[in-house]
C-alpha cells in the first residue's frame, strides 16, 4: 500500500476498517522482512496513524508495535504521550525505549504512566534512581513490589527519606533484604512516631502512655537490629544513631552487657575519635586507668564511667569463661556490685535503672521471638 493511496482511503474509511487495517500493517512491519523502501512507506503511513482522530485507531497502532524492537521511536514516544490506553502498553511493554525516554516519562510527572515505567522488566539502575527522586508514591510502591528493579543503595534511601511516613512503602522497604541498617533504624523511628501520634493509640492508652510504649518498642527494635547487623553496617548504624543522639550512657552499656562487643566499640570510636585498633585493645586488656581514660573520652563523667569499667571488666571475665554469654547475669552482677552508688548518686541510679528495663524489655522480647519460633516449627 503506496502512503498516497492509505492517505486517500483512511479519510473516508469506517474506524472498524482503519483498526484492521493497522493491525495488518504493524503485523508485515512486525515480521522484518519488507525491503528498505517499503518499510520507509510502511513507516510513513504508521506515522499517519499515529494522528488518527480515533483512540481505537491508536491502540491498534500500540498494541501492534509495543513488542516490535526495531519499531520507530519516533512513534513510540508518540503513543507513550498519548491517552492512558494507549501510552500504557508502550511504556510498559516497549523494548525500544531508552533509559533517557523512560526517564522523560518519569520527571513528565503523570503519575499513571509513571506506574507503567514501574512495572518493566526490568527497570534499570538509572530509571528506578529517577524513579525514587520525583515519582509519586503509587509508582514507587509498585516499582517496590516489581522483582526486576536494579535498585541501588542511594535509591532506597531516598525513597525512605521521601516516603518513610507512608505506612505501605515502608512496609515494603521493611521487606527489603537489602535495606541499609541506618534507614531501617530510621524507619522505625518514624514508625513510632506515626503510632504514637494515631488517634488510637492516644484514644486507647493515652498519650503520654503511648509514647513511652512505642519509644520502648522503637528501643527494642534498635537493640535487635545492632545484634544482628552484619559487620560491614555497623560503622554507618553507629554514625545514624549518634547524629540522632541514640548513643546514651543506657543503651552503649545494654549493648556492652549484651555482649554486643562490635557494636559497643564502633560507638566508642566514634564518641571518641581514636582508632578502633586502639579501642578494641583497650576493651579486650586494657588496664582500668585507661578503660577511664577512654570512656571519659566518650562524654561520660567520673560517676558514670566506673559504671562501664565493671561492665567491661564483667564481660571479659564472661566472655573467658563461656562463648555463650549470659546477659542477665551480666546485668544482674552490674546491679549489685553498683548498688551502693546507685544509693548515694542519683545519675548512676538513673543509669541503672535504665539498664535494667531495657534487659527486661529485651529478654521479653525474645523469649516472645522465641515462643513464637518453636509455634511456627510444631504447626
């Protein structure tokens, strides 16, 4: 078909027979094999579908050519701007647009075709990184939810510094295996708020109860996640917590008596500014003067600091005597060898204090774990 002749013949011709026709059309473009002049008249008169009056016309045209590789890009990015039914299947099915189209789709900021860009196979490192700085939330939680996104660290944190008071993208990121340490601990901090903030937690508990309730639960969640961060997040866990001022005398010694040793001492190097070689060496045989040397280091005062110096002093002796650490006789043993400063200074009693409901709260929390652990196994 000669492009004057198509011309002439789709003025007067039903909508009925334009869609058959096109759908003939992009089904020959399809196969490859028109030679080179005949699939330049066959490109020409695809471009004058693209300016059929009619939206079927128009779907015809994307439903032919949204699989085609070798289709013109010229008309994809045509139908990608067009009405919903048809954009859609080109963005998300075209294997010939580029990252740099896709990322044109994304920053146009309609959210429904940024939803289609979110659901390809697959989304590359590019598109989903411009995804995550200027897509809606709809977009970005089904991009999530797609397997096929390359989605790099800088991504889910910005994702999480956009989003992390949306309840379902959170609840998506919380799923993520590859969620850095620090935007997890971030998370849960925003999660706490959000509940403490809800009209139910105020109606059922009250307010003031129902902050100290999700800060506890915030608390624990922190605690379990510096148990098990893998080495190498520890350092960037560390400086999140310490910039959003988490590093407390309670929770640095709750850590200590945890036998949490990696943890404790990448936050005295931080606190501290000496070298973790240094640090470590201190911790492991270190003399008492320079485990107060090195804890006056960190902020703490002459009442606090012989505090540490025994939970140090005890969790050597432990860890010598048992790889698997008690942590409530550790806890235990600090109590009552401080008690009696613990009645003369109100700081060390207050300290104390903490420590132990914070042990309390965690052993609750994973014998709870762990009932639920030996459930899951015997259903």
């Amino acid at each position: 078909m000669i492009v004057s002749s198509f011309l002439k013949w789709s003025e007067t011709a039903k909508v009925s027979d334009r869609c058959r026709a096109t759908q003939a059309l992009t089904r020959a473009y399809a196969q490859g094999q028109m030679k080179p002049s005949e699939r330049q008249e066959a490109e020409a008169a695809l471009s004058l579908l693209l300016e059929d009056p009619s939206p079927k016309v128009r779907l015809a045209l994307a439903e032919g050519l949204a699989l085609v590789e070798h289709a013109p890009r010229s008309i994809l990015l045509g139908l990608a701007s067009d009405q919903i039914e048809v954009a859609g299947r080109i963005i998300a099915l075209s294997p010939a647009l580029a990252d740099n189209d896709l990322i044109e789709i994304i920053a146009g900021g309609r959210p429904s075709l940024q939803r289609f860009v979110a659901f390809r196979c697959p989304v590359s490192v590019s598109v989903a990184a411009a995804m995550a700085e200027v897509g809606e939330a709809d977009a970005v939680a089904d991009m999530l939810d797609n397997p096929h996104v390359i989605l790099a660290r800088i991504s889910i944190r910005r994702i999480a510094d956009r989003f992390g008071d949306n309840a379902e993208i959170r609840a998506r990121l919380f799923e993520r295996r590859d969620l850095p340490c620090d935007v997890r601990q971030a998370l849960v901090e925003r999660l706490g708020a959000a509940l403490a903030g809800s009209d139910f937690v105020r109606s059922a508990i009250g307010g003031s109860r129902g902050r100290k309730v999700t800060e506890e639960a915030c608390m624990n969640a922190t605690l379990g996640l510096a148990e098990t961060v893998g080495q190498d997040e520890i350092p960037a866990l560390v400086e999140h917590l310490r910039l959003g001022g988490r590093l407390t005398p309670a929770f640095l010694i709750h850590a200590l008596c945890a036998g949490n040793v990696d943890f404790f001492a990448s936050a005295v190097v931080s606190l501290s500014g000496m070298s973790d070689a240094r640090v470590r060496g201190i911790l492991v045989d270190g003399r008492e003067t320079a485990m107060r040397a090195l804890y006056r280091a960190i902020g703490l005062g002459s009442d606090l600091a012989p505090v540490f110096v025994t939970a140090t002093q005890i969790w050597r002796a432990a860890s010598r005597l048992n790889a698997n650490i008690d942590t409530g006789k550790v806890t235990r043993e600090l109590l009552q060898r401080h008690a009696g400063d613990a009645a003369r200074q109100p700081s060390v009693a207050e300290l104390l204090r903490l420590v132990e409901s914070m042990h309390l709260s965690w052993h609750r929390h994973a014998s709870r774990s762990y009932a639920q652990a030996l459930a899951a196994q015997a259903a």
